[in-house]
C-alpha cells in the first residue's frame, strides 16, 4: 500500500502555514491541515494512521495546545489547552488510548482519550 509522511509546516516568521501529507510513494499531496492556524512544533500518527496529534508553536512560555487531526478529511477534531510551558513533543502511545506531552518545565503528561 501507499505510505504517507507528515510534514510539520511552518515557523515563527511564517504564520499560518499549516501542515502537509504527502504520499511517500509518489510525492503528491494527499491533505493540507491548519492552513489558518499557527506554525506547529511536532505531530504524532495514532497506531492506525487514521489521524495525527500536532502542537502549536507557539512563542508564549506557558501555552501548549494539542491538536487531532484526521487524516481522510484534514479537519481538526479535537484541541487540549495543556497546562505546561511551551509544550516540545508528543507521542501517541501504542494502544492508541493516550497522548504524552513534554514541556518546558520537565513534566510529561499523559493525557486520556475518549474512545
């Protein structure tokens, strides 16, 4: 099957660039995310590669917010305001059932998803 690569956009200077999926096997753009929000720092594919987690960039040192994402029809459809400094990284877990989150401040939060 086709492998797909997301590709954070976007950078202090360059508001509102959003993010990139392109296929690997091609280079042909399957969806554009966020083209009206701000840059963002790192994203995460869930197990399944139905949808991705993404963080804003985002130049305040006590603001982190996560977003879902769906893959099919690049919509956001979901956002955590985190309460850590300047959210870094986020990974989702295995299972697919949780996100973690560093920041800042040296914490990692493990944040639970409905199902």
């Amino acid at each position: 099957g086709a492998g797909f690569v997301a590709c954070c956009g976007g950078f202090p200077d360059q508001p509102k660039s959003g993010m990139i999926l392109y296929q690997t096997d091609s280079g042909l753009i399957q969806q554009q995310f966020g083209r009206n929000s701000v840059p963002v720092r790192c994203a995460d594919f869930f197990p399944d590669g139905q949808m991705f987690v993404s963080v804003d960039f985002s130049l305040r040192q006590n603001e982190g917010i996560l977003r879902l994402w769906d893959c099919a029809s690049g919509q956001s459809v979901g956002m955590v305001k985190a309460d850590e400094k300047a959210v870094q990284t986020v990974k989702v877990t295995p299972d697919g059932k949780r996100v973690l989150s560093g920041g800042l401040d040296g914490r990692i939060r493990c944040w639970k998803l409905k199902d």
